[in-house]
C-alpha cells in the first residue's frame, strides 16, 4: 500500500475523498484552513453552508453505502427523512403531478457535514489537521511530491488531491512548478440567491415538506423551501444578471410574490425570520480540463476544484459523491492512478450534472452557449416532458429519476416512456407553461 495521500479541503468532496483513500492508503492526512468545531455551524470555507442544500437520491446511495451508520445519526440530530411525495415541484411553469419515491434526507448543510466528518475522525488511518493553508504544491523529477503549508513544516505525499473547492489555486500552483495548466470550458449565468432561515405558520406549506419554483421564459426568478432541523425552514430566492432578491425583509417578501408561482409567498406569509438575510453569488459553470493534458503524477483534482455547476439545481453534493465513487473504483486497480486518464473517468462520472445544468441555464437567452440543432431539439423534448409531468406522475417521477443522477438521461428517450409523453401532451391534455411577465429588476442589495 502507498504510504500517504493528502486531501485539500475538509468539505463534503475531501471528506468523501479521505473516506476512499483510507482503503488504499496507509495514512490520510486532511488538510483545511478554518477551525472545524464539533457543533453544527457554517464555517467561512463553505460560504453556501448557510443556504439549502439538496443530497439528491444518488449521493444518498453512495453515502450509505461509504457510512453505513450515517443516516440514524443524522435522523437523531434533527435531520428529516421526507417522502417525495410531499415535495412541490414548480419547474419550467409547470405543476408537476405528485409521485411516490423513497424518502429524501433534508438537513442543514453544516449538520451533514458535521456528521460526516466526525464518521472520517473515526477511521484510524486519516487525520484531519485544522487551521491549515496550503502555500503550493512540492514537486520533483517531474512528480508532485506533497505540499507546503502554513505553519509548516511541508508535509510529503504518494498522491494529493486538491478537493479546495471552486477557489483552488492549483492552477497557480502547476504554473509555478513548470507544468502544463488544464483548460477550462466556463459558461457565464450570474446567479445570486438571497437565503433566510424562517419559522414557517403551521399550515405555511400545507403538509408538504419542500417547494422548488424554477423560473420560466421571461422571468428567470426562482426560489426553494426547505425544512431543517429545529423546526425551521430555510427559503431562497434567486435570480440572474443583477436581477436577485435584497437582503431587507420587505423587499425579500415583494420579491416571492413575483415569482412564476405563488406557493413560496403564501408560506412566508406570517413567517418569523430567525436570522438576517444574507445574498450568494455564483458568476459561472466551471470545469477544468486536465483530461486534455499531461499534468504531474502524484496530483487529482475533485469536487467544484474540478466541476462546478450552478448550485440552484442541488447537484454539487452529489457530483463530488460520484467523484470520489470513481476514484474508489480506479485506485481499487492502480495505487499509482495515471493523472490524465484519471480526470476523463472522474469528469465522465459527472458529465451528466454538468449537461443538466448547462441545458437548463440555455432556456435564458442571456446565457451565452453552443445553441446547436441537437442542443435545441432535446431542450424542445425536455420542455414536452415537463408538461407531460403536469399530469402523469410516472412521467413526473422518472424525469425526478433522471435529474436526481439515479437513471441515465437516455431513459427519456425509450419508446415506451415516449409514447407516454407524447399521449400527455396531445392537445388539450397537458397544462401550458406559466408565462407571468417580465418583471422590473431589483436594485443590488
């Protein structure tokens, strides 16, 4: 067995990374800069801690399967384990029909990783060492070597993965060592979400547990409901290129009534906030490329540090669940994995992800991306699907199948599903998309 990997960054991707490497590995040492306390709070390295945050079905498979015992302890803590029967899904101007699915985990971001990190602090081969910046990358005869950190001294490595998130320097990092830099394919969406945690009225959300509204041509405001633990509920608004919710309570308010549907007004209607409000901004779609150039041995990339989407569609969890399921898979064959060949398995693992956010970022018209006949032929059969949702929950729960990374994308095209669609939508049967109008942009909060 190789005798140590070093993680960067003690969030959901290197916890997941530390988890994988533990079974290769002599020792796993994690590396992060802020102070990781035991209680469930947001830290200043996950700026999004505080906002929703969705384990879409197929992350929650593969946590199971990593900590089995996860999950009872989350439920213990407050964590929920809703139906998505009692989920209202509002995408695309559409009331999709309701569907029975297993239970979805919903919990406050700082409390699944809290519990999360405490399962890895058990595993008697990884240790994770706080209060820790990583100044660059040691390298030599062409391998990296380890890193240098602040305070030292500098820690040696078999392998590093750099799971440091959307902010890593490791492009910096290969500049100042000589080795090839990895390209990146970026698409610009300028979204900014306003998030507060509120005490919803008993009957604000009449029985369900969650409520996604997605904007729709013409008005791109969306915004999502969901239960934490305490009793609270946490609620999001967002929108694109300068248009999102302000931070003061009235204008939050005003801002949900505009929405494409009212669901998200009429819950915050007689809600008490239990904290300020606070804005988050995500400029663009990120994934580097180093599948496309010879990088350094001793070095992988993993989490946003490789992909990162638009955080509005709730796939980042999972995608860096899928990552690290991979490179499970590659070092159960190679110790030593190639680097190359190793980012083309870890980005064919959520390539997925990466096309469901950038089709749905493509409806806005200010998205500047490839807009190709195929591009636009499966954005028009998407759109049919949506409105055969409105009315048939088996079309309704296998697109929730699909986008939740469980089924293939190709699951929409089999003929039996097809003709479900197509049979959905024949005139008259299928309800036509919300269209409210367009609305007048909010100032910057």
């Amino acid at each position: 067995m190789p005798a140590h990997a070093v993680v960067l960054g003690a969030g959901m991707a290197g916890l997941l990374a530390a988890r994988v490497l533990s079974e290769t590995f002599d020792h796993v040492t994690v590396l992060d800069r802020d102070t990781l306390r035991a209680s469930a709070e947001p830290r200043r390295g996950v700026p999004q801690g505080p906002f929703p945050h969705a384990l879409l079905p197929r992350g929650r498979r593969i946590l199971d399967d990593l900590f089995p015992d996860l999950v009872d302890g989350l439920l213990r803590d407050g964590a929920i384990e809703g139906p998505v029967e009692r989920f209202r899904f509002l995408l695309a101007g559409i009331r999709f029909a309701r569907f029975s699915e297993g239970g979805s985990l919903l919990c406050s971001r700082p409390l699944l990783e809290t519990h999360v990190r405490a399962a890895v602090r058990t595993l008697p081969t990884v240790t994770i060492v706080d209060r820790c910046t990583v100044l660059g990358l040691l390298a030599e005869h062409g391998r990296v070597t380890g890193v240098r950190t602040d305070p030292g001294p500098a820690v040696a490595a078999d392998l590093v993965v750099d799971a440091s998130g959307r902010t890593s320097r490791a492009d910096v990092w290969l500049r100042e060592l000589g080795f090839a830099v990895p390209p990146q394919d970026s698409v610009r969406v300028e979204v900014a979400y306003t998030c507060g945690r509120f005490r919803l009225r008993d009957d604000g959300l009449d029985g369900d547990e969650v409520v996604l509204v997605s904007g729709v041509p013409g008005n791109s405001r969306s915004g999502a409901v969901f239960p934490v633990e305490g009793g609270d509920h946490l609620v999001s608004l967002g929108g694109t290129f300068g248009d999102h919710a302000p931070t003061e309570l009235d204008g939050f308010h005003r801002f949900a009534a505009t929405l494409p549907f009212p669901d998200i007004a009429d819950a915050l209607a007689g809600a008490e906030p239990r904290e300020p409000l606070r804005t988050m901004r995500f400029t663009e779609n990120r994934r580097r490329r180093p599948d496309t150039v010879d990088g350094p041995p001793g070095l992988l990339l993993l989490g946003d540090a490789l992909c990162s989407v638009n955080p509005v569609y709730g796939q980042g969890m999972t995608m860096a669940a899928l990552q690290a399921e991979e490179l499970r898979r590659v070092l159960a064959r190679d110790t030593d994995p190639q680097p190359r060949r190793t980012h083309r398995r870890l980005l064919r693992a959520t390539a997925v992800g990466w096309d469901n956010a950038i089709g749905a970022d493509s409806t806005d018209p200010r998205v500047e991306v490839d807009r190709g006949r195929a591009a636009v032929l499966v954005g028009r059969w998407v759109a049919r699907v949506q409105r055969a949702a409105g009315v048939d929950p088996h079309v309704a729960r296998t697109f929730f199948q699909v986008t939740g990374l469980v089924d293939p994308p190709q699951t929409l095209l089999r003929p039996g599903f097809v003709v479900r669609v197509l049979r959905a939508t024949r005139r008259g049967a299928a309800p036509e998309p919300a269209a409210p109008p367009a609305v007048r942009a909010q100032s910057r909060a």
